[in-house]
C-alpha cells in the first residue's frame, strides 16, 4: 500500500475519449486521484456528482480531478456525458493502476467475497508525493474533506 510522503506510482491510462493521460501530466498541480468500483451506481454515481458540484473549487485551487475504475471507455464517457463529470476518468480495464496503488482487494459482501475495488481517494501534491490517503471511503462529505486537505496544500 502507498503511504502518505511516497511518490505516487506512475501510470498512463486512456480516458473517456480513449486519449492517453499520464499521472505526470499533472505535474505542477495536485491531483485528486480517487478509485472507485463501478460507473452509474449509487455510490459511485453520489461520488461523482459531488466533485463535479465542488469542481470550481478543485480548479480555484489548481487541481485536477482523476477518477479511476476497471470500467472501460465507453462507460466512462455514458457516464460522464450522462451526469456531466467535467473531469477525467480513466479506464483500468487491466487493473494495473488499481494494484499499484493497493486499491485492488478482496470484498466480503453479504457474506460473498470477491475482488474488487476499495473506494480510497489519493491526495497528490504538484511533485507527485502523496500528500494525503482516504481509504474506505464513505461518500457523504468526502469531496468537503479532500476539499479540506488541498487547501492545507498551500
């Protein structure tokens, strides 16, 4: 698992238009990078809106939003043309950048275990150091706390 103070792993994924975007593109900004299970669901759908109702504030603070799912192009760009997400999602279809960043684990629901992504949000200052970890996210008033933590960034 990445630790706060690390470098964040490197990666290149295609986003919802199928254009490669590299975590160091971002260079110089800091990067929400927030993993979640699955497109148009309801937790994932409640986290998404949320920092798209918050997106002016993530840009008057310089950051980039990265959401991150196994979901593929074509779901990403349904979803985000259908809840108008004015930022990047990226396809892990492989799961690579899921593993990287310690994301990928085995779930117990209803007593069913399988894999799959554990919601957690990444923090990541303009170098690419690891500023702050939300691991098991719960999504009422996540976006308000990661909000929180960038403008301890400045």
């Amino acid at each position: 698992m990445i630790e706060v103070g690390q470098p964040a792993p490197t990666f290149t994924l295609s986003d919802q238009s199928g254009n490669p975007v590299s975590l160091s593109d971002c260079q110089g900004s800091p990067v929400v990078l927030y993993f979640y299970p699955k497109d148009d669901t309801p937790g994932c759908t409640k986290e998404a809106c949320a920092f798209r109702d918050a997106f002016a504030e993530y840009r008057k603070l310089g950051a980039r939003i990265l959401g991150v799912s196994p979901d593929d192009t074509r779901s990403h760009e349904e979803f985000a043309t259908k809840f108008e997400l004015p930022f990047t999602l990226l396809a892990d279809t492989e799961r690579q950048v899921c593993e990287a960043f310690g994301v990928w684990k085995e779930k117990n629901m209803y007593g069913r275990k399988s894999m799959g992504v554990e919601r957690t949000t990444f923090v990541i200052d303009g170098q690419g150091i690891v500023r702050a970890i939300f691991p098991r996210v719960k999504v009422d008033g996540h976006s308000d706390a990661v909000l929180e933590t960038l403008r301890g960034l400045k």
